[in-house]
C-alpha cells in the first residue's frame, strides 16, 4: 500500500511542475477515481479513507484554474504524506469508486439525451479543510455550520475575504447565500435547430481550437464546434487557458445565447463543461448568484454544490413536521438542495416557497413579541376630556374629515388605556395627519404631561411647528407653550429650550434629532409622535420612548404603505387609515413625456412663471456621475440659470447643503424670491409653497411611484391648478408600466401596490431605515404566502409566545437569529 500511495505522490509532484493536466492520458479526475476504487478494495479501512479524501480534494480538477490547480494538489498531497497503512484486513464488499462514463451512443438520426441535470456533484468527505496535525475523523463536516468558510476546502484567504463583501463568514451564511436568478439551459438541441437570440444547451465536440493576439494586446481564443448536424464558431475573450482545456476531439457541454456575427450564426458568450454526468453549469437551470470583485459564478458554483450536498441535510429543520403538511412545504433539506440547484422550475419555486414562508414567519413571530413587550409595560392612562376636544375641533377653520374622526377617536381610545398605546397613523400628503395629532397632543397636555413631535428633517420641523403654531392659535385654556428644537440652532438656544423642557414649562415640543440627543430631559413625556418614521432608525426610535415613562407612541406616514408591507413592518402597531382627502383638494394633472420634448416642459414652466406661479425641477442625482448616466442637480441648476431661464429667478437646494443653507433656500422659495427650484429628494417631504404649480421630475423612471406620488404632492396646494410633468430618461416596458400608472390615479395607495409589485420592498423604501432585516427570498409582493404565514404565526403565538415548548424552540432560534436583538419597529 506505501508504494500505491508513493507512486501516486510522484505523478501528483510531476503534475504540480506545470498544473496542464497532461501528465497522463485522459487526465487526473480518472486516474485517481481508479486509483482510489483499488484502494478501497485492497486496503485497509484507514487508507480507504484517505484515499477518498484524495479523491474528494481533486474532484474538478479539470475544470479548474491554475491557481485552484495548484492549492488541489499540495491537499492530496498532503494527505497521501500523513498517511501510515496499517496491518492489512479484510473488510465488507468493495466500495465501487465513481467512474467518468460515456455517454450512451445515439442512432444515427435520433437526438441526443441530456445529461441528467438534478443532482449537483455529490460532496466527498473532507468538505472541510483539515488539518494534517489533527485526525481526520475530528474535523469531518460535522464541524459545525457556524465554522469559517476558511475551513473549507478551495477557500484561501483571499477568496475568504472576498465573501464577507457578500456578507459570508460562515458556511450557514454561505449556505443560505441563493441564487438572484436562473439561466435555463435545460432543453438540449442540435446545431441545425439554432435560431438567433434563443438560450440553448448542445453536446458538441471540439473540433479545432485557435488562439490569436490582437494590436491591443487581447487574446481571442476560436473554437470550432461540431455535432452530426453541422459546426459552429465560439469566441472567447482574453482566456488563452482555453487553449490548452479545449482538445480537438473532446466531448463538451455548451450553454448560452446565440449571437450573429456576418450573418453567421455562434457564440460570443458560452458557458462550456467536460462532458460528464454532473454538470453544474449547462444543460441544466443553472443559478446565477450575487457576486462581488473577485467571486465568479463559476467558481461559487463549484464550491456550493459541494457545500449544499455535504451540508443541507445538517441544518435543523425550525418547523414542526405538522405546520409544513398543513402549509404544504418541502421540507429545508430539499428546500436549500432544490434553491440551489433546482431539478425543475416547479421544484425552484416550491423551494423559493417554503424559504419566504421561513423569512415572514419569523418575521411575524418577531413583531408580535414585540407587540407584546411593548403592550406588557405599565403606561400612563391620560384621561380625555370629550368637552375640551370638541371644543379644540370647533375652533379650526375647517372640519375634518370622516377619516380624520375615525383615526382620531381610535387614537383617543388608546391613550386612556393603562397599557401604552403603539400606533400607525397612515395618509396621503395633505391628509391631515398633523391636525389628528395635534388634537391627541392637547389632551396629554390637558393631563398635565407634555407631547413631542419628532420629524426627519429641520424643513418638515418648521413645517410642522408652524401647523401646530396655527391650530392653536386660538387656544387659551389650559395654556399651551409651543416650541422647537434642531440641530441648527445656536447652543444658548437649545441649552434655553432643554432647560424649559425639564422644568415642564414647555408642554409641547417639535423638533428634529436634537430632541433625541443626550441631556434633553422631560419633566413628563406621555405621548410621542413619529412623523415619516421609516426614515429614523429602530435605535433612535428607542431613545425617544426612553425619554418618558413608557409613553404613548403614535407613528405617522405619509408614504402609503400597502396592507401587505404594513402588516409586515408594522405588524406591532395598530394600524389608523386617514383614506380620505379634505374637500376643495385639486385633481393634479400628470403627464409622461418623452426625452424629446424637454423644450416642451420647459416653455410650460417659463408660462407659468410669466403668470406669477413657481415651479419644481427634480434631479435623481446632487453631481454629475461616470457610472449612472442621469440629470444631475449642480449642472442642471447651472444650465437652467444660464441658457434656459436666465430672466427667471433659479435656486438650488440639495442633500450636501448645510441646513442652514437648505433652510433659506427653502424660504426664499417660500417668499417667492425664487421662481424655478433646482431639487433632489430633499425636497420629497416637508416644503409647503401654494404658489408652485408645476413639478417637473427629470429621470422620473429612475424613482418609485410611491416617492413620485410624494413629489408630486409638494404642489397643488394652493388655489391654481397644478401639474406634474414626468421626463423619462429611456423607455423600456417597465419603466412605461410604471409612468402609466402615475399619470392615471391620484391614489396614493394604490401606486403603492403597483410599485410594490413593479419593484419589491427593497426599493419601496430602504427596508435598513424601516428596521426590517434584510430578506434573502422572500418577496413583499407574495401577499399569499405573507398572510398564510401570518396566520400560523398569530397560532404559534397564542400557544407559546416564548416558543419555549420542545417543537418550538429551533423556531425561536431562528426568530432570535434572525432579528439579532433589533425587533422595535414602531
């Protein structure tokens, strides 16, 4: 046995002189599958198993490159040197080592079968790395999932620290690393079956293979490809390797689309294996993954089929045998086995299934714990005073709405609770939101207790402060002290306002984060209001509940949010819909325009600032960018000012600006010294000018209907008829879906289903600053599957909300896991 096990260490060093797999004919793979087969019948159960380490370390040896060539062959030799045969005896039936087959021969004239395309390469023992210092029944793949992904094999440093880009640190992370999207290479055809642009899958034959160098230095590698029907080109780019992979007369698999070059048909782009019977990247719905500066799909491919294999089968299944046959649900073995690697489309999306309904179950289990915790902290009940309300709504110069009621008295049943009231006061801009909260502000300060209105910038501060200025007015009993605190103002300032605060001099307070920042001290906060809340973080929202005694929390959007969002990022609010909008409110006529008629808009803008109004000019960027072509807010304002509208008052207010800066920009818009406002998103919330008539957004396609809809709502505030012109950097069917949409309802929510389903959540608005973790799988869009979840995660719940029974407790890992600590949404 020492000499098999020598003589097999000599052809590995003469292969590690030049890594070409040529030191014998047919290659290594096959050489050490026999070689391996001998000895695992001949030998004893030690060196068995290392010849199937051996075996397992060279496995895609052909495939691989040099450097990946080079790091197989110092672990097979490695093994090979630490091995020490013992006394030979005799064991069971001999273990049949896998063998390269060829394929069966086809009748002339009957197509060819594709290569079985289920089942990823099967992982070998020694998916982990181990160490030669250590026995190798020590560190097998029972190391455990949160083990480094440096431990296994074909993971180097350098490719180590490529994937934590990606977020993947351990092999759990590396296992639940899926696809982004699939390539269908499973249906096979012949040469004389191509069309040009179809994806395709072929068995051909190398026939001739070129390699030249052009005046610039680039290698173009020519592939002649043959089968029984005909021969096609394949064109590779700067991979001489190929050169040398590619042998006249090999069997390969081809997949890709088919390109036309001269009026000939080829390939430009090919996916290409050895033929064999597994295959994992043709012939088959390959998945395509995220990647990042250093990861190839090929190579990701390679490593996790052995890691799915070796490794799906460990992961503890979280739901109990019972919720997946009611739910219908593969179970996550073949769940993470089918996502990488699907046999088929229908077992892709059974997968994709049964992972999103893992995502919103713990989602869900998450929010209702917290809703829990929240609703199990002793509150402060403030009592209502139904006299004084009615009395406060009487003095406004306009009634509210029915909505406005609704929402109110829901608002005002909370508060009287001794539990604190966890609220989501949802409406379109000009709803009327901030008048419902002003009104449950009175009652806390009719309690005795003072009120804070939290807001995300100094603008919708202002804005804010002076609303709540106006209602009150005419509000004489009890006294009420109205005042602000931001960021900009002078440290005596806010040392003045801080102080006032704690002496409770002052009842009620807007303010930006300033008010969330260390030494602001109440006297008694019993009722916080959140305004645009996705836009704070989950801790700074904590810090403005610790400024009281459990107060009442009352969050307000002004973004529409669809039930199915609401329901999974708010799932520990109660939910309040001001769905209606005060009479008198102007329809605001949209228009999608074309990138041709710019000048069109802009003679639009100049009339109506002949007429005295003012208009918006969105920009989705602050500076011109070299990698996204898009209006940029700098340039524009200065083409605008100098050669559009150079007898027109031109402002610009951007992110970068100081507040300072921002602020009086905004107020000079205000006052009418500017005519033509030069924006980014900056402007989204929080500026009230009711002379703007017109809101042009340039790169309309590049922005969400929900954020065009709030855009679109910074005008038509006034008595003028306004509009909304939206210029399109490109058409394409969704970006013409979309604008559509815009131009035909003023319907704040149902824009908000249709970017929902156009876009996902993630870019609905960043899902980071709503609190929600990120989801891997599971689409916001997939309504079915949210409420299926939520319904048995409300049953779960009711039955054991600290999931601590033995059926539950893996899923309270999972929930744990999932939220690491961070489950205050609200």
């Amino acid at each position: 046995m020492a000499s098999a096990f020598s003589d097999l260490e000599k052809i590995l060093l003469n292969e590690k002189k030049n890594y070409e797999n040529r030191v014998v004919i047919g290659g290594m793979e096959p050489l050490i599958a026999n070689w391996a087969a001998r000895q695992k019948s001949n030998a004893d159960a030690n060196a068995a198993r290392v010849a199937e380490q051996v075996f397992a370390a060279m496995q895609g040896y052909a495939a691989a490159d040099r450097a990946q060539r080079g790091a197989m062959l110092l672990r097979a030799i490695e093994l090979l040197r630490g091995h020490s045969p013992a006394p030979r005896e005799k064991t069971g039936a001999p273990i049949p080592a896998p063998r390269p087959t060829a394929p069966p021969r086809a009748k002339a004239g009957a197509p060819k079968p594709a290569p079985r395309p289920s089942a990823p390469p099967r992982a070998k023992a020694g998916t982990l790395e181990q160490s030669p210092a250590s026995a190798p029944e020590s560190r097998g793949v029972d190391f455990g999932l949160q083990a480094s992904i440096a431990k296994l094999q074909n993971i180097g440093p350098a490719h180590a620290k490529h994937l934590q880009r990606l977020g993947i640190e351990t092999v759990q992370d590396l296992l639940y690393h899926f696809p982004h999207r699939y390539d269908d290479y499973s249906h096979l055809k012949k040469i004389s079956e191509l069309l040009y642009g179809e994806d395709v899958t072929l068995i051909l034959s190398v026939m001739d293979v070129k390699t030249r160098e052009t005046m610039r230095k680039m290698s173009v590698t020519t592939v002649i490809l043959a089968d029984q029907t005909g021969s096609i080109q394949a064109v590779f780019f700067n991979q001489p390797f190929l050169q040398r992979q590619l042998r006249p007369g090999e069997k390969i698999v081809v997949s890709g689309r088919v390109e036309q070059d001269l009026g000939k048909l080829g390939f430009k782009h090919l996916e290409w294996e050895p033929l064999s019977n597994e295959l994992l990247h043709t012939a088959r719905i390959v998945p395509v993954y995220p990647l990042t500066e250093g990861i190839t799909n090929r190579w990701l491919r390679r490593v996790l089929s052995r890691v799915v294999e070796a490794w799906a089968g460990k992961v503890p299944d979280p739901l109990p045998s019972n919720i997946r046959d009611r739910a219908r649900l593969l179970d996550l073995k073949h769940a993470l086995l089918e996502i990488h690697y699907p046999s088929s489309i229908e077992k892709m999306q059974s997968a994709r299934r049964r992972l999103a309904f893992d995502e919103f179950l713990v989602i869900q289990l998450g929010v209702l714990r917290q809703r829990r915790k929240w609703r199990e902290q002793p509150g402060k009940p403030l009592r209502v005073d139904q006299k004084i309300t009615t009395s406060f709504l009487a003095s406004l110069p306009f009634q509210l709405t029915g909505a406005q009621k609704r929402a109110l008295d829901q608002i005002l049943g909370d508060i009287q609770q001794s539990q604190p009231m966890s609220r989501l006061l949802q409406g379109d801009v000009g709803s009327g939101k901030t008048v419902v909260a002003a009104a449950a502000m009175l009652s806390a300060v009719v309690n005795g207790s003072q009120a804070a209105l939290l807001a995300p910038t100094e603008i919708l501060a202002e804005q804010h402060f002076k609303t709540l200025t106006q209602v009150f007015s005419h509000w004489s009993e009890p006294k009420l002290v109205v005042e602000r605190l931001t960021g900009s103002m002078k440290p005596r300032e806010k040392e003045a306002i801080r102080a006032r605060l704690g002496t409770g001099e002052i009842n009620i307070v807007v303010g930006t984060h300033a008010l969330i920042q260390e030494g602001v001290e109440f006297q008694d906060l019993a009722l916080a209001v959140i305004d645009e809340q996705h836009r704070f973080g989950v801790e700074q929202r904590a810090v403005m509940r610790s400024k009281g005694y459990h107060p009442h929390i009352l969050v307000m959007s002004a973004t529409p949010i669809p039930r199915s969002l609401a329901l999974t990022l708010y799932g520990d609010l109660d939910l309040s819909i001001i769905d209606e909008m005060p009479p008198g409110r102007q329809e605001i006529k949209t228009r999608w325009l074309e990138p041709k008629e710019r000048e069109r808009a802009y003679a639009f803008i100049r009339k109506h600032a002949q007429e005295g109004r003012q208009a918006f000019v969105i920009c989705p960027l602050i500076e011109v960018s070299e990698t996204i072509d898009a209006k940029a807010a700098v340039e524009e304002y200065e083409r605008l000012k100098e050669e559009i509208y150079p007898d027109l008052r031109v402002g610009l207010v951007h992110g970068k600006l100081r507040p300072a800066e921002k602020d009086e920009t905004m107020n000079a818009f205000r006052d009418h010294t500017i005519d033509v406002l030069v924006a980014t998103s900056v402007v989204e919330v929080g500026i009230d000018v009711p002379n703007a008539t017109v809101m042009l957004i340039e790169g309309a396609d590049r922005f969400g209907l929900a954020q065009l809809h709030q855009f679109r709502g910074r005008v038509g505030r006034g008595e003028h008829q306004s509009f909304c012109l939206l210029l399109s950097e490109k058409t394409g069917a969704t970006s013409d879906e979309r604008l559509r949409v815009i131009e035909s309802t003023q319907d704040g929510f149902k824009l908000a289903e249709e970017d929902l389903k156009l876009r996902g959540p993630g870019e609905f608005f960043g899902t980071r600053q709503s609190g929600l973790p990120d989801l891997k799988v599971a689409k916001l869009s997939d309504v079915k599957i949210l409420e299926e979840a939520r319904g048995i995660a409300q049953e779960i719940f009711d039955r054991d909300p600290g999931l601590q029974h033995d059926e539950y407790r893996a899923l309270g890992r999972q929930v744990d896991h999932f939220w690491k600590g961070k489950g205050d949404l609200s």
